[in-house]
C-alpha cells in the first residue's frame, strides 16, 4: 500500500475571480454620488469604479446589468481593466446575464491587444478549452505565452503543462520545469506542486530529493492535498528527510482530511503501524473506510486484511469477504488468496472449490508463490477443477526451480508417491533436502523419515533425529512424537526419558493420542512431569 501518487495536476481553468482594488485595505471608498457624478461626466476611472461597486456589492446592491453598463462605457472608450472585467463577467456569467464565452472572447481579446496579462491568458485558456472558438493548443500557447513572459503565474503554470505534455508543441521537459519554477517562485501552489514532482523524478533537471521535499512542504503547508501526501510519503519513505513515521500520518491526516483518498488509505494503514506511535484499529477503520468505499484498491486490501486476520476487530467473515472480493476484482493479489481460502474453507461465503481455484489462478499467473502451490496442490487432489498430474508437476516443477521450499517439497511428494511421474525416492530425498534447508517443517519431517527408514539414502539414526528436532521446534507434531520416540530409544541420540517425555508431551497437547499413551507408558515420575 506504499505506493506514491507523484502525478501532475491538471491544466488550470480558474473562474476569473471578481476584480479587486489596489488601495490600501482599510482605506475608506469616495463617496457613491461623488464617483457617479465623474463618471456621468465621462471619467473613465470612476466608470471602471462604479462597475467594480456594481459588480462586487460594494456599498451597494450587486447589479450585473449595471456593472455591464458602465464597464461598457469605459471599455469603448479603449479601457483595457474594464474590457477584462466586462470579459470575465459573460465568461462566468451573473444574474441577468447568460454566460457567454463569444462576447467573453471579444472583449478579452480587446484587453489583450492592450497587453493585459490577465486578458491574454485568458485568451489561452479560451484557446485551450475550445471556448467561443475553435480548440487550438498552438494558439492557447502563443496566449499563455504572451502573458507568462510578464511574469503572470498561472500563465507560467499552464504553459509549463503544455510543454509537460507535449501539447501545441514539441514536449520539453526542461521548459515545463523552468516554467513551473518561475510560477512557484511567486507562489502558485500548484506549480510548487509540480515543480517538487519534477525535481522528485528528476524530470527536466536534476532528481533532487532535498528540493523536492522543500517544495513539497510549501504546497503542503499551503493546503494542497496531493502535497500533504506526497509529504507523507517522503517522511515515510525518508526521501529528502529523515524517516518519520510520526510526521508521515500527521501529513497522510491533513491530506485525507480533505477527501484525499491515498491519504486516507495510507493513514489508516499506519494506524495499524506500530512505527507511527499511535495504533488504533478504530482510526485505523475509520480512514480505510472512506478510500476503500470510494474504490481505492491498497484500502480494500487492507480492510480485507484486518477483517481476515482479525486485526484489533473482531472476527467477522463476511465483512472479510466483502472487502477481499471488492479488493481482488481489482487484482490485488494477496485479497484473491485471502478470498480464495475462504471460498475453500467456506468462510463468509458459501464453500465453492472451483471458484477457490479461480482465485488462486489469477493470483499465481501475477507470480504469488502461494497460490502457485496451491493451484498445484488442487490440480494434484482434483479439488476445484479437473485432476491433473501434469499441470501439478508444472506448478511445482517452476516453484522448485526458483528455490520455492513448497514448491519443492510438494515435487519431492509427486517423486516419492508416482504420481504422473516415474517413482523416484532419490530424487524426492534431494527435493526434500532442499526444502528442508530452507526450514520447511514438513520437509524436514519427511528427510528425518527417509533417514529413519532409508527411503531413497542410506539409513542414518543421527540425522533423523537432528531433521526431527528441527521440525519438532517448529510444532510439528509428528515430528516432535518421532523425536520422543528417539530419545526414548537412544536411537541417534543419547537416551534420555525426561526429554522424551517432554516431546511426547508437546505432541499430547495437539492432540496426538499415541503420544500421551506412550507418555503415560513412561515410569511415574515422567509423565507426570509438567505439561509444556
């Protein structure tokens, strides 16, 4: 679930805001009659302030038709500010007034001509998005241009995307960085964004994680979302900083506290985390919840995983199964395994082998080793689909030539047993040895057997029990009988009734009846002796 989201944010489409005053804030407005009065009188600026106070609500009641009127006068008199602002009032249109992205056009272009930034980007952004006139990057980008060159940030931004994706012109990631660069130096949040994306995957400079992590943080704390988890990720991950996992779900926090859903998926999987400080399975619930209810695939997975194995809730099959289906259907691996053993156990959903297979097959053609054995332990047992001894042999033949220890093991068995292969006991000892080092109990059961009876290698006492111990130490029964059974018998080891009483106990306890008989065989003061 460790997956990172660096992804670009898309080409701006801003809703012109309304205009706003370069006077000190605080500083009282000339009276209405006195500016009505100049503006009756043809003063362009006082024009320009009346439609501004008609348009905002300043001091008086919010009137577009009134706004219109009067930026109208001044624009004709070849205002260029009232041209914008007459632009960006058909462009997001009013009460009164449809919006109209032609006459929008018009008179930001009439602004534009008159080398007013705002109006040339909007230009562009008209030009981008086909709005009032033909779809033309080439255009949009000559606009963008235009108004980038005068330092206006999201003119620099958008025109940084357009050269990121190669649009209206020859992709150039080196012009998108030094566009972005320039936008984020005046503090376009989304630019900084960007700009610490492309110094992260050293996409037209340098990889740099120092200065992606120092542009990330800025567009973090200025709340952007996707910043606060890449922040997440890179305290997490210790790119450009120093591990912390602390700070990584302070920033996963502030990220899904507006709706990020990898931010959620990934705070509620710390909260599972030891490392963070702060486990909670019900915060842990709480975040995955949401990403997961809204598709994101790692918070499925990971509420298949915490329902399956019960992690700080309690056991509840179908809510398990609910999770790992939603989870597999969008390949996630390990939620069709989990799924898969459930449909065989019969667990939160009705027992259905051939849909287990299914399962298990889509996860091993994705390389899980797990799913690998037991499609060929199924096509083995004809459990879920036809038997098959060869499609069993091919699994566990690729498993073992990877140094699989089951895949191994479960080979050595086809060897042992004939089963679609000639009966092989040498090989299948091999097979066994080969698991058995790697620590597989079964395996290291079945070498202690060939070694006790001689099955495919030499008869050898000392080394039965040596495989016996090992497995045993890792709770296999049969193998801790055996190796109680040794000691009883001085068999490969010295003869020792307390240890065998011990071993015999410990298989007693997992319910193998033969050992308490033979426990219970012992002289009085060893089975009684305290039960392990």
């Amino acid at each position: 679930m460790k997956r990172v989201v660096f992804g670009l944010v898309v080409t701006l489409l801003v809703q012109f805001s309304l205009p706003t005053r370069a006077h000190s804030a605080g500083t009282p407005l000339p009276p209405f009659a006195q500016v009505l009065e100049r503006a009756q009188r043809g003063d362009v600026e006082a024009q320009v302030d009346l439609g501004m106070r008609y348009q905002t609500g300043e001091g008086v009641a919010r009137d577009a038709i009134k706004a219109i009127g009067w930026y109208g006068r001044a624009a004709e008199n070849g205002d260029p500010k009232a041209q914008f602002y007459l632009g960006t009032i058909y462009f997001n249109g009013a009460d009164g007034v449809k919006q109209n992205y032609a006459e929008a056009l018009r008179w930001f272009r009439r602004s534009a001509d008159q080398k007013t930034p705002a109006a040339q980007y909007n230009l562009g952004v008209h030009y981008e998005q086909g709005l009032g006139v033909t779809k033309d990057d080439a255009q949009a980008i000559a606009y963008y241009r235009l108004a980038a060159d005068q330092g206006y940030a999201a003119a620099q931004y958008n025109l940084g995307h357009m050269f990121q994706e190669g649009r209206g012109t020859t992709r150039d990631p080196v012009a998108a960085f030094e566009w972005y660069r320039k936008a984020a130096e005046q503090g376009l949040v989304a630019a900084m964004h960007n700009l610490s994306i492309a110094y992260f995957q050293g996409q037209g400079t340098l990889k740099d994680d120092a200065e992606a992590y120092r542009w990330t943080s800025r567009a973090a704390i200025a709340g952007e979302p996707r910043a606060q988890y890449n922040l997440g990720f890179m305290y997490e991950k210790g790119a450009g900083i120093e591990p912390n996992l602390a700070e990584a779900l302070r920033w996963y926090l502030r990220a899904a506290e507006q709706g990020n859903m990898d931010g959620q998926a990934n705070a509620g999987r710390l909260y599972f985390n030891g490392g963070a400080g702060r486990v909670s399975a019900r915060e842990g619930i709480r975040w995955l919840r949401p990403a997961a209810d809204a598709g994101n695939k790692d918070a499925q997975n990971m509420l298949c995983s915490v329902y399956v194995r019960a992690f700080g809730v309690g056991r509840d099959d179908r809510e398990a199964a609910r999770w790992c289906r939603k989870a597999a259907d969008q390949g996630m691996v390990s939620a069709q395994v989990d799924l898969a053993i459930f449909y065989m156990l019969g667990r939160g959903v009705e027992k259905n082998e051939a849909q287990a297979f299914q399962l298990f097959l889509k996860a091993a053609r994705q390389g899980n080793p797990q799913a690998q054995v037991n499609v060929g332990l199924m096509y083995l047992r004809g459990a879920g689909v036809a038997e098959s001894y060869a499609e069993a042999h091919r699994w566990f033949l690729m498993l073992a030539e990877r140094g699989d220890p089951k895949g191994q093991f479960n080979l050595a068995a086809m060897y042992a047993n004939g089963q679609g292969l000639e009966r092989n006991l040498k090989e299948a000892a091999r097979l066994y040895r080969l698991s058995a080092d790697q620590g597989y109990a079964l395996a290291q059961y079945n070498l202690a057997m060939a070694y006790l009876n001689g099955i495919g290698i030499e008869i050898d006492a000392v080394a039965a029990a040596r495989w016996f111990r090992k497995a045993a130490e890792q709770g296999n029964p049969d193998a801790q009988f055996n190796l109680g059974i040794a000691y009883a018998r001085g068999s490969g080891v010295e003869q020792d009734l307390s240890a065998a009483a011990k071993w015999y106990a410990k298989a007693a306890v997992q319910g193998m009846q033969k050992a308490q008989q033979l426990l219970d065989g012992l002289p009085k003061a060893y089975h009684e002796a305290p039960q392990p």
